[in-house]
C-alpha cells in the first residue's frame, strides 16, 4: 500500500495518517462540538484503540483518487484536521449500509483551528486532486444545522443541490461538482 498523495497549499500540507498521529485523532473524534454532525446517530471517540483503528481504515483506501489526508499546518507542524475523499453510502435497510457509487469530500477539523479558512483551503486542494484523478463529479452532503460546513462546500465551488435522503439513512444538505 502506497499511501495517498501528498499535497501542500501555501499554508497546509497534506500527507498520510501515521500510526503516530492516534492522539490527535482521540483528541478531535471524542469532541462533541466535532462528531454532533457526523455518524447516525453521533458518536464520540472513546479510546485510543478506536483512534488507532480509524488510522488502520484510512491507510487501508486502495481505490484510486479515493484518500484519507491528515491536515498540518506548516509554520508549526500541528495537526489541525481530516480530509477525506471517499466512496459515499447509500441509504438502505440494512447494515452495513452498500456503496452508491458517488464520491465524496469531507472535513473534519479540530475546534482550534476553526475560523482560519484551513478546511477551505484544504478541500480545495482534494478537490482538484480528485479530478485530476480521473474523478468526474464529487458530492457532499452536511447536516441541515451545519452551515459551517456548508460554508466551506460553497466556497470551493460545490453548487448547493437541497436536501437528499439518498446517503446515510439521513437527510442531509447536499452540495455536488463535476469535472
């Protein structure tokens, strides 16, 4: 396994999850603040086993243009958040939930580093790599309450498509781009 790609903005680089990285994983998914619009229902991360397995799943993504990206800052070297490019779920009756065959981007950052246009900047940079990757459309859904992330979705050029219930067995803002 080769790891994602790379990337670096002028202010971001970033680069594959290390098994070293789990603390800070802990650290965000256990924040309430972070996890209340994510998973259904919203769970916190309780341990650092959790923490070590999330790392385990990420580093695992062997579909091409697909990735798990930590985010870290250059100036100081502090992880900051996640960035993620991935198959998205369908809803559906039973568990596990089965691919839908859409791609999607998604920021999980650290309450810290909120309001410094970083989840921007950073999903910005996946974006382009997953159309360079051959990638032909990327959606994201938010949480209807999460206009911080629907902020962020706008701002790197998806266009708002109302509300879906088509991913997650939840009804979700959904925003989408194609190449």
């Amino acid at each position: 396994m080769n790891g994602v790609k790379s990337l670096e903005t002028e202010r971001l680089i970033l680069r594959q999850w290390e098994p070293e990285d789990a603390g800070f994983v802990l650290d965000l998914y256990s924040r309430w603040e972070v996890q209340q619009f994510i998973g259904n229902p919203p769970q916190v991360m309780t341990d650092l086993q959790q923490a070590e397995e999330r790392i385990r799943v990420w580093r695992a993504t062997d579909h091409p243009g697909h990735g798990a990206w930590s985010v870290q800052i250059k100036a100081t070297g502090e992880l900051a958040g996640a960035l993620l490019l991935k198959s998205i779920p369908a809803s559906g009756g039973s568990l596990p939930l089965q691919p839908s065959g859409d791609t999607e981007i998604g920021w999980h950052f650290h309450p810290d580093y909120w309001g410094h246009g970083y989840a921007s900047e950073a999903a910005a940079a996946v974006l382009a790599y997953a159309f360079d990757s051959g990638l032909r459309k990327v959606v994201a859904v938010t949480a209807p309450a999460n206009t911080a992330s629907q902020k962020v979705c706008i701002r790197i050029g998806l266009v708002h498509k109302g509300q879906t219930g088509r991913y997650y067995n939840a009804l979700c803002e959904l925003f989408e781009r194609t190449a």
